[in-house]
C-alpha cells in the first residue's frame, strides 16, 4: 500500500504544478500505526516531485493508545509537526461506551508526552450530545481540555449513522437516542466556556488560541486546491473533484498498471456558489458579498442579500463590511440556512 501511495504521488505530480504545498495532513483511518521507514518513504516521494515550503504544517491523526513514548520519538525524527488526536472524552465510561481502545488516563498522559517531545501544536477531537454525556462531565471535558494547554480543540455532536451498531442498538431500545436540546446545550456551553479562556470559534466545529488554526482544514473551506492520495482520497482543483476508489483491492491492482483509480465530478458554477455558501458560512470569516459578485455576478450576490434578510431580523445572521456570518445562535441552524440560500438554476 504504501509503495502504491507513493507511484500516485508521481501520477499526480503536475497537479500541483507551480504551487507551494502549505500543509500535508495523514488523516483518515489510523495513519499512525505505519512504521516510521514507511513514513520516511512517503515523505522523501512528496520532497522529490512537489515544493514543499519551510514552515508547512505537517499533521498526522493518531489515538492516545497509539502515542507511546517510543512511538512519539520514532515519529520526532520525521518533518511531522502536529498531531491530530482523538480524544473523544476523558472519562473513562464514555470511551467504552464509545468502543474506543484506550482509557481517560491515556488521554491525559498523551498529550503530555506529546508536549514534552516538543509537539505543542496539537489538536484533540471531543464529542457531545450524546446519552451519557451530562452538562457536568461536558464541562470537565472542556475544561481538561483548556488546562492541558491544547491550543486547538475540534468538537462535534455525535451523529446516528443510518447501518451502524448504534442506529441498531437505538432502534431495538437498547440505547437512548439522540437528543437534539442537549446538543445544542452542549454546543453553546462549548461556545462560551472556549472564547471565555481565549479561544477563537472560527470554524462551526473547530476553536483554537490566537493564531493557531488549522492550515489544512481552514484551506478546505476557502476553496484551496488539494491532492486526495490513497484509497477513498478525495482532491480538488476548484472546478472538479476527484475521488479515489475505496476499494483496497482494486486501487492496488489500478496503480500498479500506472493507471489513477479516480472517478471526476465536474463543479458545474452553479455547484461551486453553493459549495462556497456552505463552507464560508461555517467560518468566522462568513461569505463576502463582493466576492460572490465578482466570481459569480451581482444578481447573486442580491439574492443572497434578499434571502438573508430573515436571519438578520431573528438574529441568526449578522451582515458586516458586506460579509454575512452566523451569530452563535445562528451556527444550530448552520445547514438549514445554508441551504436556503442555495441555487438550483445554472450559472452563465
């Protein structure tokens, strides 16, 4: 697999042409369990076909079991600079209730270790919202959080996926089920408790001290061009998507005959004004109304004017400099009004 991952980076080496790589994230299952040669070789592979700058940010998912002092020392001695944890919670029933693999102790001593190698830039996953969660332990997740020092926390509600053990689990009785008052509870205790300790909620699920976002995820969200690498990758050159095949199997055989196992969605414009208005909007940054003139002409950007002129009257949307954000309020109902403002006629 990982030879494999390295011929794509070299079929995909004029994707990026002319352009400095910022940010390299290893992310998605548990890249953390390769072997630091395997590491090493999919990093001299980027080096030798892309520019990388100096000061990239350079990531890697891991869990707090994984994080053992010989593994944070083995992984010191590559360019990785930031680690992505998941935490999930620091108590002890909620991680077996969650079927995670460690305890409330290895998620402490984790981030400890971490910042004693030298791995300061660190962000760690929380989840709320669901059943075992009480306003009580959500508060002590927070604060563990902020007095650990870390200087990013991404927090999401917990969400029933349709086939999974837990949407079967909630449909025998044998679990409760999700309770949308409580997340919103949780979101704005999240919310108020962060920003009160110096945090920025610049992303609807994401909060970090000054100046510490996420370069990779922030880039997302501004539309930045990337390169998906590896099986069920995705990547993006701002007018199409690219998506990697999800099958093991079936990606190792493709690459080995040189071919890209990728399928290619064309963004048509208008898929692109509604794509910008979902992930703008879920930034503190907001969508720019001279923007959205520009790129896709002043009757849009007056349609969108119009149709957020109930948002603004209820307080879910505030209008400033000509940008439109969500107030906190506003960020419950992120998708709903994202979506009303979305188009369905094509763009010229």
């Amino acid at each position: 697999m990982v030879a494999a991952i390295c011929k794509e980076i070299i079929l995909k080496k004029n994707r990026l042409e002319g352009q400095q790589i910022g940010s390299i994230y290893f992310g998605g299952g548990t890249p953390s369990v390769l072997p630091t040669t395997a590491l090493q070789q999919i990093f001299a592979t980027l080096t030798q076909h892309f520019s990388i700058a100096a000061n990239a940010e350079i990531t890697i998912e891991t869990n707090p079991d994984d994080l053992t002092a010989a593994k944070i020392s083995e992984l010191r001695q590559l360019p990785i600079n930031r680690f992505s944890i998941g935490t999930q919670s620091f108590f002890n029933e909620d991680l077996v209730w969650m079927n995670r693999a460690h305890n409330a102790q290895e998620a402490t001593d984790c981030i400890k270790r971490s910042q004693d190698a030298g791995f300061e830039n660190l962000t760690i996953d929380l989840i709320y919202g669901y059943p075992l969660l009480s306003n009580e332990k959500w508060q002590a997740n927070i604060q563990t959080a902020i007095d650990l020092q870390v200087p990013h926390i991404s927090a999401y509600s917990l969400t029933v996926e349709p086939k999974t053990a837990l949407a079967h689990a909630i449909n025998k009785g044998q679990q409760q089920s999700v309770n949308d008052e409580q997340s919103a509870e949780q979101f704005l205790m999240l919310i108020n408790t962060v920003t009160a300790n110096g945090f920025e909620h610049y992303e609807i699920s994401n909060y970090c001290l000054p100046g510490k976002y996420a370069v990779h995820n922030t880039n997302y969200w501004q539309g930045i061009p990337y390169l998906g690498i590896g099986p069920s990758a995705h990547g993006f050159d701002g007018y199409n998507r690219y998506i990697n095949i999800a099958n093991n199997a079936t990606y190792l055989e493709s690459i080995g005959k040189k071919q890209l196992p990728e399928t290619i969605e064309h963004l048509s414009k208008t898929d692109q004004f509604n794509e910008y208005i979902m992930t703008a909007l879920r930034t503190k940054w907001g969508a720019d109304l001279t923007k959205i003139e520009k790129d896709f002409g002043k009757h849009h950007a007056s349609l969108v004017k119009k149709e957020v002129q109930p948002y603004l009257s209820d307080g879910k949307v505030l209008l400033s400099e000509n940008k439109v954000y969500l107030s906190d309020e506003g960020k419950l109902f992120a998708d709903g009004i994202a979506a009303s403002l979305f188009i369905d006629d094509e763009l010229n």
